[in-house]
C-alpha cells in the first residue's frame, strides 16, 4: 500500500507519482478488482499507516504469558519517499502484565506520530491458569496462619450457646 508508483504510458497522467489508497478486492478468490490511486508530492508530508512488527520475546513470555498485539499498525505523518516498510518494536523487556504503547515506538526520523500516543500496541498477558495458581498460592500462606486460630474460637462459643 506504501509503494510510490510513476504511472508510463501515453495519456497526461504519464510521469506523475502515485500511491494506492485503497484496495477492492473478490470476495471469495481475493483478486484485485480496482485500485483508487493518490497523486503525490515528494516535498509535501502525507499520511500512511505503517505495520508494526514485534521483535523479540518478552521475558513474561518465557514465564508463562501470553503476548497480545492490540494494534498492527500506526499512522504517521512523513514524507512519501520516506515512508518505513514496517516499524519494529522490540518487545524482549515486557514482563508479566507489561504493556507497550505507541508512544514507546522508535518513529524514524523525519516522520511524525499521527497516533494516538497512550494507545496500546503489545501487552504480556496473565493466563488464567497462572493467576489462579498464584491467587491459590496466596490463600494456602495466608490461611495456615489465620485459620486455625478462627476455627478454634468459632467452635468453642457456637458449642456453648
């Protein structure tokens, strides 16, 4: 889609730039059926959105986590002969719980963040299992020291009244 296009051929559009906006495609085969092209200027700033790729493994990963990429792709504002193929957000720190937002990608130089900032890229994710253990885990810790103590002074008054 980022791919600057210099149409040929013998009609007035001949030797103009170009970018495809937008893409229709068959429903059932996915051919392409019709592109709506956008002429460009090369000194002129344009916006396109840009897939992020998520670099690494997160250390909550390797624990047991689960990485959850919410957005695929951020917008930018940047010249068209400068538009990045992809953005790559190295993701190798993320512990359990941890979230990577947009303001927290490298944006190349030239090229400014037309995104919303405090969203939500990649989170490292709880698995429900894990979280069950660990709240069990806690409850066994706190219950051998609070339980027997309640359990004796429940029985001794309920067996007297």
């Amino acid at each position: 889609m980022n791919t600057l296009i210099k149409l040929t051929g013998d009609s007035e559009a001949a030797g103009r730039t170009v970018i495809a906006k937008e893409l229709q495609r068959e429903a059932v085969r996915g051919r392409l059926i019709h592109v709506d092209l956008y002429e460009v200027d090369l000194q002129t700033k344009i916006e396109v959105s840009v897939p992020i790729h998520l670099v690494g493994t997160p250390a909550g990963v390797v624990l047991g986590g689960v990485l959850d990429q919410q957005q695929r792709e951020v917008a930018l504002m940047c010249l068209p002969n400068a538009i990045p193929d992809a953005i790559e957000a190295d993701v190798a720190g993320l512990e359990l719980g941890d979230s990577l937002h947009v303001s927290d990608l490298a944006v190349p130089e030239g090229a400014d963040l037309v995104s919303e900032v405090a969203l939500t890229v990649a989170t490292v994710l709880v698995p429900r299992g894990l979280r069950d253990s660990a709240k069990a885990e806690d409850a066994e810790g706190e219950g051998d020291t609070e339980a027997p103590a309640a359990g004796d002074g429940e029985e001794a008054e309920g067996g007297e009244g």
